[in-house]
C-alpha cells in the first residue's frame, strides 16, 4: 500500500493523537492513518505516533509500512517495549516466525510482567512447531522418510530457480507472493471464508458489474479484488503459520490422544463417579429434583457403556443410580415412575448378592407404598427388611412406620405392638425425639383401641336394641294374628249360631201344634211339681236361716278374740318403743334412702301391679261377657 498523502494541518499532536486513536478503536484505520501521519508531520520521529500508525498499516493489511515505521520507533530507543512489540507482531504477520520470537524475548527481557510478550513467545513456537514439527513427532529411521526427501528435493529446486546471493528473508517475500494453487489446500485454509472468494470470482466475471463505479468514486472491480488480495494474503499466512501436513499431523495426534484418553486410568473413573454421585446428591438436597433425575440419567447411560474392567464395582453404582433416581421421582411425584426404579434397584441387588443395596431398595419401595396409600404392601416389604436393620436408630423407625401403617389400616393392637417395639429400640439408641414420636405412636393406638371397644359396644347395644325391636315387632304381629284369629272364630260361631238359629225356628214353627197339645197334657203334671217344688223350697229357707244363725255367732267370737290379741300386742309394742326410742331415730335417718329407693321401687312395683291387675281385669271382664253372651245365648236357646 502507498504512503497515504497528508491533508492539510488542522489541530495539534495531541488533539490529532487523541482522534486517531478514537478512529482506530472505531475499526476506521483509513482516516486514524491520516491523524497520524499528520501528527508526525508535526512533531516528526515520535515513537508512540509511529506505532500507533504502525498498528493502522498492519490492520490495513500493509506489512511493510507496517513494519518501517515499526524499526523506525526503535531508530533512537532500541529497549522501547512498544515497538518491539509491535515490529513482532508485523513479523509474525508476515510470516518470520523464527525473527518474530526474537524480538518476542527481547520484549519479554525488558518487560517480563506484560502478558503480551509470553502470549506471542507461545504463539510463535507453536507455528514454527507447526511449520517445522517438535522433535518428539519426528521419528527419522534408517531406511529414510519418503516425505522429507520430497520436501528436500522441492527445496532443491527452488534454490535452482533463484539467485545464488539472495538473502533469505527475501527468499519468503518471493514465496510469499505465490498463491495458493492447490483448489483443496485453499478450502481447507480459508474454511467458511472460501465460499466468499468464490462468489467474489465469480462478480469478477460480470463485465457491466465490473465498469460500475460506487459513491466514494472508487470502481468495483478495485473492492472486489482488494477483497480477494486480502483473502489470499490470509490465506498465505494461515499456509505459513499452520500448513496442511501439520493440520493433518495435528489430526493424527488427535486421534491418537482421544485413544489415549478414552483408556481411562481408574483415579479418574473413581474421581468422575464420586464427583457425579456429589452433584446428584446436591441438586436433590437443594430443591432440585428434576436436575438430579436428569444427571443421575446421565451418568447411568456413561457408566452402562464402561466396560467391567475399567469399574470394578460397576452392578453396585449402577443399583445406586436407580435409587437415586427412584429418590428425585418421589419429590417429582412420579410414584409409578419411582417404583419401577426402585424395584430395578432391588432386582439388581438380589442378583449380585448385596445386602446393603437390598435393605436400601426395600426401605424406599416401602416408602412409595405407603406414599400411595398400598399401607399392606408397605408393611409386608419392611417386615422383609426387619432382619437387615443394623442399628437400634434403623429399627426405631422401621418399627414406627409399619405401626403407623397398621394405625392406618385400623389394626390398634398390631400398631400398639410396633409401637412399643420402637419405643424400646429408642430407649435403647437414646434418641429423645424418637422417644417421643413411638411414645405418640403407642397413645394414639390406644386410644384408637379404647374408641374401637366403644364403637363396636355402641353397635352390640343397636344390635341389641334391634333385635329387641324385631322380637316386639314379632310379638305385636303375633297378637294380631291372634285377634285376627279370634275374630274369624268369633264370626265362624255367630255365622253357625245364625244357622242354629234358623233351624231352631223352623223347628219351633213344625212343632207348634205338637207343643200346644203337649201343654195341655202337661198343665196336670206341672201342678203337681209345683207343689212338690214349694215343699221344698220352705225346708230349704228354714235350713239356711240356721246356718246364718251359727255363722253370725262364729263371728262375734272370732273379733273377740282378736280385740284381746291387738291389746297385748299394743302393750308390747309400747315397751318395745320405749326401749327403742333412741335406735329408731337413727335407723330412721338410715333408713330414708333406703325407704325412698323401696318407695319409688314399690311405686314401680305397684304401677306395674295395676297395669297387670287391669289386663287382668279387661281379660276378666271379656270372659265374663263371653260368659253372659253364652248364657244368653242357653237361654235363648232353651226358651
């Protein structure tokens, strides 16, 4: 690129200092050159104004400006870190790795605390290594390197081609200005960037595009190929700084170390498992279940595709991956979810005999039992893991939690049983807190006993109390059936007396001629049977009227001697009270509640006297009218 023209001055150094470096850090490089040419026009020889232009030439992608104005500030100060710095950098770009990492340590020797000089020292080694290759990658034997023969006789022919006395930092300018042939080494070099050229080539080929001019009067065939200059010097340097058979080689290593690599050594497995096992535990401890279940799945699909060698215990932390998992699902709520993970656990513990694993997969399978209310599998699965407990803390709360199932299942007694059993495994761990949870525990159960004895007396009592419902009911069904009976019997007699009856009149009306001429045959007989009939009656009055006489004489003398007998009894009495006087009143005081409780019971007593006395009564009074009515009937009969 050509010196850049200076405009007329306007403005001081440090003002045309300041806006170049504020046009600089805007990416605008053109207009930042032509403050700092300017600049110096001023004040000529200023070694930060020529490095500040120095880093515009470079970005310009004018490398020998760059590089002139670079020695230029090291003109007067040869240990001026900033150019040397910036005279490396040029270097680099152009592709003098080996000058550029001299200038590189004699920056780092003057400066060693700037981190820009150890960055270039490192990244100049690595193109030359890259360029040249590390002794450790280059493995020369006796029978020769096809390769590097090649290179040896490609480097023959170029040393044919030029000058005898060039000088060999003229021999790289020379090949730097070849381009790049080869259309798949290009590819490779550019990457997403060859796309670009190629469209770009592909403008050049539009004849009017091409004779167009844009508003900076600048043509576009000049923009097309400075972007396509631009594109194959980038290219060059890439070609320099890292060439096709040091990619390639770099690929071969590559691969080589990711063989290496994936032959893990068993320090790494072990800090990778308990690093994993860390972080499932974290995220599940800090409210996170979702995380815990994904990283815990993630380190199941690694390990599931580790061989046996490389994690001896491999089945073991497989089985604990499935637990923890099984443990994020539970705080998920994904009860059928977990229980498939928890059984996959127990599944797996079984098969490689661990007791340990088989006691945890039958503590949490329980747990999601009791979770979703299946309180009997609950109790069956820890009643399994009963002889696993090792510690009188595990039994505490093993036994407390198949007693709540029980409470649950509203079994009292086989819930204060556990209850108790876990109040003295409590005792025996001294833990206060599961002291006081089976302590709960034991009360609840019997109080639930005690309201279950009340309950099921309540329901003896209904049942009681029903069935003596249905035996009145029966009863009063019975009656009726009775009278019911008595009516139809009742009905049958006065239907079969109406029959009697009608007979009897036809009867009477056949033989009422044969009882006149009988009456009048009989008027003889009857006189004399009454005569007979009247003697009888007068002995019959005579004989009665004695049998008063003695009676009435029986009776005075009976309430004589009674009068007599209540006298002597009435004397006794006195003497006895006398002497009695002062017992009585005490036994009178006694003896109220006593007679007020044989009063209210002789009440009860008499009550129920007269209710019978007047079913009796109401009995006897029916028989008698069926009595009456018979009579009435014999005599009806009779007449």
């Amino acid at each position: 690129m050509a010196d850049v023209e200076p405009e007329e001055l306007v403005g001081t150094f440090p003002s045309l200092m300041a806006e170049g470096a504020l046009l600089s850090r805007r990416g605008e490089h053109s207009k930042a050159l032509l403050c700092f040419t300017n600049a110096l026009q001023l004040q000529k020889g200023d070694k930060h104004c020529l490095v500040a232009r120095s880093k515009c030439y470079l970005k310009l992608g004018d490398t020998e400006n760059s590089l002139k104005d670079a020695e230029a500030s090291l003109q007067n100060d040869k240990t001026f870190s900033k150019g040397l710095y910036q005279k490396a950098e040029t270097l680099y770009t152009m592709g003098d790795f080996e000058f550029a990492l001299v200038f590189y340590h004699r920056g780092h020797k003057l400066r060693p605390e700037l981190q820009k000089f150890r960055l270039g020292i490192q990244k100049a080694q690595e193109a030359i290594d890259n360029c040249v290759g590390s002794p450790s990658s280059v493995k020369l034997e006796n029978k020769g390197d096809l390769c590097f023969l090649s290179r040896q006789a490609e480097s023959k022919k170029m040393k044919q081609k030029l000058p005898v006395n060039l000088a060999r930092k003229d021999q790289k300018r020379l090949d730097k200005q070849e381009p790049v042939r080869n259309v798949k080494a290009e590819r490779q070099l550019l990457g997403e960037l060859y796309a670009d050229k190629a469209y770009l080539e592909k403008l050049l080929r539009d004849e009017d595009l091409i004779r167009s001019n844009t508003k900076q009067g600048m043509t576009v065939e000049d923009l097309i190929l400075g972007g396509i200059k631009y594109l194959d010097t980038r290219t060059e340097f890439w070609q320099q700084q890292k060439p096709i058979y040091a990619r390639v080689r770099d690929r071969k290593l590559r691969q080589q170390r990711w063989i290496r690599d994936k032959k893990r050594k068993p320090s790494e497995v072990a800090r990778y498992i308990v690093k994993s096992m860390e972080d499932i535990d974290m995220l599940l401890t800090s409210g996170c279940p979702e995380g815990s279940c994904k990283k815990a799945e993630h380190v199941l699909k690694t390990i599931k595709g580790w061989a046996d060698v490389e994690v001896p215990n491999k089945n073991e932390l497989i089985g604990n991956l499935y637990s923890c998992i099984g443990n994020a699902q539970i705080d998920m709520r994904q009860m059928g979810a977990a229980l498939q993970s928890h059984k996959m656990d127990l599944e797996i513990a079984k098969e490689n005999d661990l007791p340990d694993a088989i006691s945890r997969a039958l503590d949490n399978i329980g747990r999601v039992y009791a979770r979703i209310g299946k309180f009997q599998e609950a109790i069956v699965t820890w009643e399994e893991k009963i002889p696993m407990a090792k510690t009188s803390l595990e039994k505490t709360w093993l036994f407390h939690e198949i007693g709540r199932c029980y409470l649950e299942l509203n079994q009292a007694t086989e819930a204060l049983e556990y209850g108790e059993k876990s109040l003295q495994s409590a005792e025996e761990e001294g833990d206060v807190e599961w002291q006081l949870n089976a302590s709960v525990l034991v009360a609840q159960a019997q109080d639930f006993g005690y309201v279950s004895e009340y309950f099921f007396e309540k329901i003896k009592s209904r049942h009681n109390m029903e069935q003596e419902n249905d035996k009145l009911e029966e009863r009063e069904q019975e009656n009726e059936r009775n009278e019911r009976e008595k009516e139809n019997e009742r009905n049958e007699r006065e239907e079969e007396e109406n029959e009697r009856h009608e007979k009897e009149e036809d009867e009477n009306e056949r033989n009422g001629q044969e009882k006149e001429t009988d009456e009048k045959n009989g008027q003889e007989c009857n006189e004399v049977e009454r005569s007979g009939e009247e003697r009888m009656e007068s002995e019959r009055n005579e004989r009665e009227k004695e049998n008063e006489r003695n009676e009435s004489e029986k009776e005075e003398n009976e309430r004589n001697e009674k009068e007599e007998e209540e006298n002597e009894r009435h004397e006794k009495e006195e003497d006895e009270n006398e002497r009695n006087g002062q017992e009585k009143e005490t036994d009178e005081k006694n003896g109220q509640e006593c007679n007020e409780v044989e009063r209210s019971g002789e009440e009860r007593m008499e009550t129920e006297r007269n209710e019978r006395e007047e079913g009796e009564e109401e009995t006897v009074s029916e028989e008698e009218e069926d009595i009456r009515e018979d009579l009435s009937e014999q005599q009806g009969y009779i007449s």
